[in-house]
C-alpha cells in the first residue's frame, strides 16, 4: 500500500507575440520552437502511455496567451511552415554527413524524430488544442488555468483589473478546452494577501505557492510543506517541493546538466556557414536555434564530444529512477508522523522538458511509467485529487511572495523595470473609468452601442497585453529589451487613443477593426469584469511598487550645464547626459541649456532631449574667466524666457554646479518655480583648501547655490558631509543619488591584437583615464612604477587624458628613466577606454581628491580590476578586499604595495573583477538613479500631466 503521495506540475506559457502583419518576428520563433521541441514530445509521450495503458496523473496549467496562439489558424499556419524547413533542413544534414559517421547517425535521428512528429501532428490536423483535450477527457491530465496576459496579479493596482485577469483567463480556458479550471497558476507563483477572496469569487479551488510563502504563514502549518493550506477564503494553497524542484532545476547538480545530455548552446543555426544555413534563419542573415544540435554537453572547460542518445536515454531513465527513489524516501519518513498521507508537489516550467532539457519529456515517461508500476510508496495525484481524499485542511494567512529570486517582487520591480508601472496603473485607472462612465450613461441599453463596446474591449485588451509580467522580466534580464519596452509603450498608446475615440465620441470603426486584427485575442471579452464591486479592496501591492508615485512625472524639467556632450572637460558633462536620457525614458521632458561650441546657437534632440546650445559672448578663453561665466548665465536666462515664451513651462529647474548658479536663481525668482542643484565637486576639495581671490569667488558662488536651492543632489556621502561642514546647510536639503553607468555589454577585445597595434609588451598593463590634473595623483602612480620596476620588469602603464600637467609628468617620466614603461595616449574615445579597461590587469586611480570617481566605476562595469585611493567618494564605491583594493591616499609606498599585491595574484584580481560588477549592476543603474531624481522632483507636488509619450 503506498504512503504518499506526488503530484507533478508543469506550467506552459508564452507571451502574445503573434504579429499578423509579418512572419519574421524573432520572438514569433518563441511558439514554434515551443511547439516543436516541448508541447508536441510532451503530447506524444501522454499518448504512447495512454495506448500503453499506464494510468499515469499529471497537472498542466497553459496560460491564455499561449492557448489563444495555440488555437490560432495563423500561428498554426506558420508552425507548418517551421516544421516544414525544419525537416527539409534535417534532409539536408542527413547527405551532408553521408561520409561522417557520427554526425550522420545524429542527423538521422534526427529525421526520425520529425517523422514521428509530423505523424502525430496529423492525427491531430496540426490541432495542438484537440490533443490536450484528448489527454484531458481521458482523466490523466487535469488542465489549470493561469492569469489571462500572465500579468504580476501582486502589482496590479486595482481589484478591477486583477478580477479582468482572472475571469478572462478562466473565459478563455473554457472556450478554447470545453471545461472550466478548477486551479490556477497565479503567474510567478505571486500571492498578495486578500488575493484568494478574488480566486474564490471566480469558482478556483486551489493555486501554487513557494515554499517560504508556507513556511512564512500565521499560524505555522502542523503539516509543513506536504499538505495544501487553506487560506481565510477557503482557496487551498500548494507549496512546491525544494528538494524536488532542486533535483531538476538546479544549475549545479541538476540532471539537465549531466554531461551525457545534449548541449543546447550548440546549434548549426551558428556553426554552418552562412551560404549554407541561410535558408533556415533570419531573412535578415540573424543567426538563430534550428534544434538540430550534434554535441553532448561533455564537461566543463572541454572540447565538446558527439551526442550519444542511447547514452542519455539510459541517463534518463536512471535519473529518473533517482528521483522516484527519493519521492519515496520522502513520503516514507513523513508518513511517520504526519495524520494522512504526505502530498509532494513536484512543478516546472514545461519548456524546460524538451527545449531546453531535450532528454526531459524521455525523463517523465520514464518517471510516470516507473511510478504507476512500479513503485509501492508513491502514487501519482492531481491537487483536485487530493483535496477530495482530504477536503479538510490546516489554515493560515499567507505573506506577499512569489517564485522569482529571493522569494518576492524583486524580479517585477527593479530599477531595470519599475517605471512601467507608474504607466500601468494610469491606465487602469483610465479604463475603469471610462468602461464604469460607459455603463453608467447607457444603463438597460448599453449592450445596444457595438461600436464603442468594441471600442473599450479593444482598449483592455491593450491593457492587459501590456499588463504580461514578461515584459518586466525581459527588462529585468536585460535581454530583448528594445522589444520589450515597445510592446508596453505600443499597447498603451494604443489603449489611449482607443479612450480618447470613445471620451470624444469620435468612433472611427476602421481604426477600432484594425487593432482588433492586429491582436485576435480575448474575443468576447466581458467589460463588466472592470465594473466596481466591492467596497473592501484586494491588499494589492501597489504600495510597494512606489507609495511616491500617487503623483505623476513631471511635465518638464529644464537642465543648466556649462558642459554637455559632445563638449565635455571632465564627468559633470557625461553624468547630466546619463541622467538626461533616463529621465526621458521614464516620461519626463527634458531640456538642457549648455555652452555651444561657437558662435552659433543650436537646437537639436539627442535621444529624446531637448538640448539648447548658447552662443557666449565673450570666449572662455580670455583672462576673467568670471566674466565668461556670467555671459554664459546670461544667454541661459535669455533661452529660458524665450522657450517659456514659446510654451516650453518647466515644472522645476535642476542646475549642475556654480557655473550655472546666477541663472538657476534668477530663472527660480522670476518664474517662483522650485530649484534643485547638483553639487558635483567643490573648490575647497579640489585644491585642499581656499587659496586665492578666484578660489574664494568660486567658495562664495557655491555657497550662494546651496543657500538658494531648494533640493541639493551630492554623489557621496563624503560631499554630503562636505557641504554640510563648508556651508552650514540644514540635512533636510540634501540628498546622496550616486552618479551611475550604463550597463553595456563588455567589449569583445582582441587582447593581442590591441597589444600588437599599441606596441605593448607581454606584460602586465596598468591603466589610468582621467584629466591630467594634480588631484588625479598621476605623479604617485609615476613613482609606484619607479619602486616596482625590478620587481615587474615588464609592466607598462598607460596615461589617457589631457590636461595641464601633462608636460609636467612627462617630465617626471624621463627624468625617472621610465619613457619606455609609460606611455601617456592623450585624449581617447568611449571606445578605445572600454577597450583599454578591458585589456588592463589593474586600472588604478590614486586620487588626492574625488568628489565620486565615476572612471572607477566605469571601470568596474567593464570587468577591470580597480585600485583607488581611499578618498571621497570613491571609498564609498570600493571595498577594499571584496571588490577592488584601496590604497592610503597621497602615500606612494601604500600604493606600490597594493600594486604588488594584485601583480602577483591574477585569481584575486579576477574574484574582485567579478564582486565589482554585480555590485555596479545592483546599486548605480542609471535607471535607478534617475528614479530617485524623479522622487525629489515629485517632493515639490508641482502639477504633472505627462504620461507615456508616443
């Protein structure tokens, strides 16, 4: 008799990324490969046991989205076509190998396997649908429904539109299937407290959990993880199994990853020349997965070795066996003290099984043939199963969780994706109103009005496409972001438009018919899901996602820098740039007023800034340069009334430094709008102390700035702690937001080429970039060389920069004896130092004074080990020892010794390299910190009317 019991769970979903009016969408590739390599294998597997008589019990849930594509004649139509070149493709190969033995077996394979592909799926007439339902009617696999867009129900803002997400995806699965869920798949596995009344109303018995979210329940569950736990709303929650899910999923010791399995990564689509794979890939020559691959994943760091099915299929069946063995064990122990049998919910995503794991839909024949017959402890169950045999369960509250890293939101909220949202519930809110308004007016005769229904169906079906928490993921991942940004922003200027059709009764039926076409889902969608119906709310996470954001972005900001792109001396420049484009990306309108670069005043957009380049009246070159600066404040006070004149109205002035100061408080009083500043450096620091009568003008002009400002911005505590010492000024003004960088791929250098060209030695490379000023240390690192030049005989150090002691330190250099070991490059492109930081052992910046030190942490993103004084705010950046080292500022033998270190010890240098770009990646985000800037423009409660912008 056995003990326990296991209940497998597969979740099927792909996002809605039909697009009617091409066939080459990449992402399109998405469903076919899907179908191809994962549904029709998992399919064939369900019919081989049900022929076989095997009484086998399994749960998939498919999400709307994929159902819809699925059940799509169109998509239908192309996979034919994909299976078509796929199997023309596979001929191909098998009399290109006629002569290669081994390669010759796998492509036959190969064909054999398409052939038995192409049978079923004419059993089927190419209907993936009809197959499920087959399996379903036969009572072996119990089919559940998900979210209908796959939208993160824990930041969905309104219990309207988490009610439409709900009863849309249980509306489709009973349309398309012919049978009502009785379970859901809540997408991310994300649970929000008060969630569970909503899937009650809706008819659903139970939904999936992490373990934590059990775990994690008031009170604690007498029967732990291997019992459902029914929620205040009597809805049961499943957790997932650890150790189960670890035995499959993990990237370590997990099965896909024994080395006899066949290795994804290697495609023909990449390693057959382009004449011949031409044919079978992009129409654009993109290079992509055809799912003919010939190696076994083999090891680590070895040469790959030729596939060897017999070899995995025998993996397969032991893996299987393995897992069984240990369900069993599982069950066993548990059954001594639990008072039922111990329930182990075993769930995956289902393209794990056969796309990615090839071997994976062998695995689960394997499993469920060994589990219905031969195993004595375990029995296969579905959760509705089970909750008949035990309709009575432990009860609890359960917290805010999901499945994704750590345990909850981070996925879905991040500064990779969180300005999605601010969007999203704006357009919810939009919906609501006008579908409530809708029925409000027309009341007994609103079914009547077709045209606007149509209308405001259309425009939640924009809202829901857009609400697929897929995008967020994309944009957390950083993968096909472009794509994914414009499915958001295309849905929900689409959905704006359709609102401002139906608010202005101006219906135009041509338009409304097109984006229907465009998007063939949810066709009877029901707009009385967005009707309000309770008093009490869902404890949604909005919250969560920004309590700040219950105000808007701002209409406009209006930026002052005396330096901007191209014309920048130093980072001030980069940093206004970088912050800049993210604010635009976020939904602000920017404009810059800067310096031109002669005589003639210029406007032009640079990804979507406005930027307004002054003439000066008096070049910068002369003497009073003073007096250069306040023609420069003048031109910028002249633009700003001339633009204001012409309906430019900023919302709030955000000024960059002294420079811009007379302008930034003249534009402030003149227009009574708020200011904020960015304190970049001082001139106390920059020359350690107040010297002369220039050094105490430009003092008393940063004093006046911070007095007269209503916000200030510092990059660093260390300037925080700076502006408060020199200026008195009250805590409550400032605010730290770090400079940032953007995340870009690293450089793919040829190290020994670059070396080749630049006439560099075998040995190690240190490198600087920076200005050629006193502050930068420069001569430190000169004399760091001349004690370390018997030690490390062939090191040479690379100088990129210009500035005015340039000839100075060249000097140094000679006098030193070291013109061969330090080479001093002059200026050079974002290119050539991405390409230099890529090709250094160490890039070193020995400070006396840095207010930041945004070159280091452009180093660190592009994976150079750093060494950097301890001072300002590079200390803030750099651990030393965990992320790059740190030397005693302004000591030459503190950083010859830290130089010795990293020399000798290349793994360490790399074990630095690596914890410096996570940390990058986590904490100085440009999208991030221009988030934070949005949070003290906001502070001001300045009115805002801008939302997604075409």
């Amino acid at each position: 008799m056995h003990k326990g019991y296991l209940s497998l769970v597969l979740h099927a979903h792909l996002p809605y990324v039909r697009h009617g009016d091409r066939d080459d969408r990449l992402e399109e590739r998405w469903v076919y490969e899907a179908m191809l390599e994962c549904y029709l294998p998992l399919l064939m597997v369900f019919d081989k046991l049900l022929s076989d008589g095997i009484a086998f019990r399994m749960t998939l849930a498919i999400s709307p989205t994929l159902l819809s594509m699925l059940d799509d004649d169109l998509i239908v139509a192309r996979f034919r076509t994909h299976l078509a070149k796929t199997v023309e493709l596979a001929g191909k190969e098998v009399k290109r190998t006629a002569d290669q033995p081994q390669e010759h077996r796998i492509a036959k394979m190969y064909v054999e396997r398409f052939r038995a592909i192409i049978a079923y799926c004419r059993k089927w007439d190419f209907q993936l649908i009809k197959a499920f339902r087959h399996v379903a009617d036969s009572g072996c696999l119990e089919l559940i429904t998900c979210a209908a867009t796959h939208s993160f129900l824990p930041f969905v803002e309104t219990e309207e539109a988490i009610r439409a997400q709900l009863q849309v995806g249980i509306d489709t699965h009973e349309r398309i299937l012919g049978r009502r869920p009785k379970g859901i798949w809540l997408p991310e596995c994300g649970y929000t407290p008060g969630l569970d009344r909503l899937l009650k109303e809706a008819g659903l018995r139970y939904f999936f959990v992490d373990s934590h979210t059990i775990l994690h329940a008031t009170p604690v569950p007498r029967r732990g993880l291997l019992a459902p736990l029914f929620t205040p709303h009597d809805v049961a929650a499943f957790a997932r199994d650890e150790v189960a899910s670890r035995q499959v999923w993990s990237s370590i010791d997990g099965y896909p990853g024994d080395y006899d399995y066949r290795e994804y990564y290697r495609d023909i689509g990449f390693d057959r020349e382009m004449s011949y794979i031409e044919p079978y890939i992009h129409p654009d020559g993109i290079r992509v997965h055809t799912g003919l691959k010939y190696y076994r994943i083999t090891g680590k760091d070895v040469e790959k070795d030729w596939y060897e099915p017999s070899w995995a299929r025998e993996k397969a069946a032991s893996h299987a066996g393995h897992f069984l063995y240990h369900r069993e064990r599982q069950v066993e122990e548990a059954s001594d003290w639990m008072d039922r049998k111990p329930l182990v919910v075993a769930t995956y995503d289902a393209e794990l099984f056969g796309h990615w794991w090839f071997e994976g839909p062998q695995f689960l024949d394997d499993l469920l043939r060994k589990t219905v017959c031969d195993s004595k402890q375990v029995k296969l169950i579905t959760p509705s199963e089970y909750l008949e045999e035990y309709p009575e369960q432990d009860r609890g509250h359960l917290p805010m969780s999901t499945w994704g890293r750590n345990g909850y939101g981070e996925v879905w909220l991040n500064e990779n994706n969180g300005w999605i949202y601010r969007h999203l519930h704006q357009a919810e809110r939009e919906l609501i109103e006008a579908i409530t308004t809708f029925y409000e007016d027309k009341g007994a005769d609103a079914k009547k009005d077709q045209l606007a229904i149509r209308c405001l169906q259309q425009a939640a079906r924009e809202l829901m496409l857009a609400q697929s928490s897929d995008w967020a993921f994309i944009l957390d991942g950083q993968t096909v972001v472009e794509y994914a940004v414009r499915r958001v922003h295309d849905h929900l200027v689409r959905l704006r438009a359709l609102l401002a059709m139906y608010r202005e009764n101006q219906l135009d039926e041509k338009i409304i018919s097109t984006t229907e076409a465009a998007f063939p889902i949810f066709p009877h969608l029901d707009l009385t899901y967005y009707l309000p119906k309770q008093t009490h709310r869902v404890n949604v996470s909005h919250h969560l996602v920004a309590a700040t954001q219950s105000v808007s972005p701002q209409k406009a900001v209006m930026m002052l820098a005396w330096e901007f792109p191209p014309h920048v001396v130093g980072g001030l420049g980069r940093a206004v740039y970088d912050l800049a484009r993210h604010l635009v990306l976020q939904g602000i309108e920017v404009h810059v007023l800067t310096r031109a670069a002669d005589s003639c005043a210029v406007n032009e957009s640079m990804e979507g800034i406005h930027v307004h380049r002054l003439p000066t009246y008096m070049p910068a070159e002369q003497d009073d340069f003073l007096a250069w600066v306040f023609q420069l404040n003048l031109a910028m006070v002249d633009a700003a009334s001339q633009l204001w004149s012409l309906g430019v109205r900023p919302d709030v002035f955000h000024a960059h430094d002294w420079l811009v100061g007379w302008a930034a408080i003249e534009l402030k009083q003149r227009y009574s709008l708020p200011l904020v500043s960015t304190i970049h450096a001082l001139e106390h620091g920059r020359h350690q102390g107040i010297h002369t009568p220039l050094q105490q003008r430009i003092h008393d002009c940063e004093r006046t700035i911070t007095q007269m400002s209503d916000s200030i911005i510092v990059c660093s505590h260390y300037m925080e702690s700076e502006v408060k010492r020199l200026f008195e000024t009250p805590p409550s003004k400032l605010r730290v937001i770090h400079n940032g960088v953007d995340l870009t791929p690293l450089p793919d250098v040829n190290r020994a080429q670059l070396r080749h060209e630049m006439a560099i030695g075998d040995g190690p490379v240190l490198f600087f970039v920076g200005r050629l000023v006193q502050e930068k240390g420069v001569h430190l690192l000169i004399e760091a060389m001349a004690r370390l030049r018997h030690e490390f005989p062939n090191v040479t150090l690379l100088v990129a920069g210009r500035g005015p002691m340039q000839d100075e330190w060249k000097q140094l250099v000679h006098r030193m004896g070291l013109s061969e070991r330090v080479r001093f490059l002059g200026f050079v492109d974002d290119t050539r130092r991405n390409e230099l930081f890529a090709l250094a052992d160490v890039a070193v910046f020995p400070s006396l004074y840095e207010p930041f030190g945004i070159v280091a942490l452009e180093a660190m993103a592009l994976g150079a080990p750093v060494l950097v004084a301890d001072t300002g705010g590079l200390r803030e950046i750099v651990r030393h020892g965990e992320n790059g080292a740190m030397m005693y500022t302004g000591d030459a033998e503190s950083l010859t010794n830290q130089l010795r270190w990293l020399l000798r010890d290349p793994d360490q240098r790399g074990q630095l390299a690596l914890a410096a770009m996570h940390d990058v990646k986590q904490s100085y985000s440009w999208t991030l910190l221009a988030s934070q800037t949005i949070d003290i423009y906001r502070s001001f409660g300045v009115p805002a009317e801008i939302g997604m912008t075409t």
